[in-house]
C-alpha cells in the first residue's frame, strides 16, 4: 500500500481491464493473457486481453508459474467450460423448441393449403352457379321483350 492508504500499486506484470459486460475493473497476472476468467461481479466469461509485444518478451521469460497459479488456471478453465457447456445445453433446447414449432406450423401451412384449395372450388361452383343465374335470366328477358 502507499503511504496516503489507498489501494495497493499493482504490479507491473499484472493486466488491467474493464470487464465487457458489466464494466467493473479487473486485474489478473500477466501470466494469466489470453485466458477466459469469471468475472467476480456478473459471473460471465471474459476474455483476458493480451497485452502488447513488448510485455510478452517480458512474461515468457518470466518464472513459471506456480502449481497455486495452475491450479486456478484450471479451475478457471473448468468453471468456463462448465458454463460453456450449459450455454451450449440451453441452446440445443432452443433448437428443438424450434424445429418443433415449425413442423407444427408447416403441418398448419398444409392445412390451410388443402381450405384454400377446397374454397377455391368451391368458389367455382359458386361462379358457374351465377353464371347460370345470368344466362337464365337473360333468355327471360329476351322472351318478355319478344311477347
């Protein structure tokens, strides 16, 4: 800590970044670039940014890291896939609750397809029928002008 009590300096081997999500500030060793961690306050995934060249020179030949730090590697790993895995699950649902809502509305499609078709033959009984109407009356009309 600095003298005036404030937060800690961090290290200059540790990466600073807002998470994408919920914008709250993070920070992880350097060591840590490239990997997917947990945010602490939303909970989602995050991609540690990977810092510029000049910093990389400065992690790879740095000390490797600690059975401590791999371990939290990994049970960041394991925690990210995890969810990945149920992200993946809820989407796999959804795709079924989507290909079951679409036979359903092909199979309503067919049906109005098949009334479509029975009122347009319908419609054509109804226009024959009319045209009879007109035929009958006008020989009526043309009889009554005759008289």
């Amino acid at each position: 800590m600095s003298e005036d009590n404030q937060e800690p300096l961090e290290e200059e081997a540790d990466i600073v970044f807002d998470c994408p999500h919920c914008g709250k500030s993070l920070e992880i060793d350097a060591r840590g670039a490239g990997m997917a961690i947990v945010c602490p306050d939303c909970n989602n995934s995050v991609q540690v940014p990977i810092p510029e060249e000049s910093n990389i020179v400065a992690i790879s030949s740095g000390p490797a890291p600690s059975l401590e730090g791999a371990l939290a590697q990994i049970h960041s790993l394991t925690v990210s896939a995890a969810a990945s895995q149920a992200k993946i699950e809820r989407l796999v649902e959804s795709l079924e609750e989507i290909r079951d809502r679409r036979a359903y509305l092909e199979k309503l499609r067919i049906e109005n397809m098949a009334r479509f078709d029975r009122v347009a033959g319908e419609m054509t009984v109804i226009q024959s029928a009319i045209d009879r109407i007109v035929s009958i009356l006008q020989d009526a009309k043309a009889e009554k002008t005759a008289e």
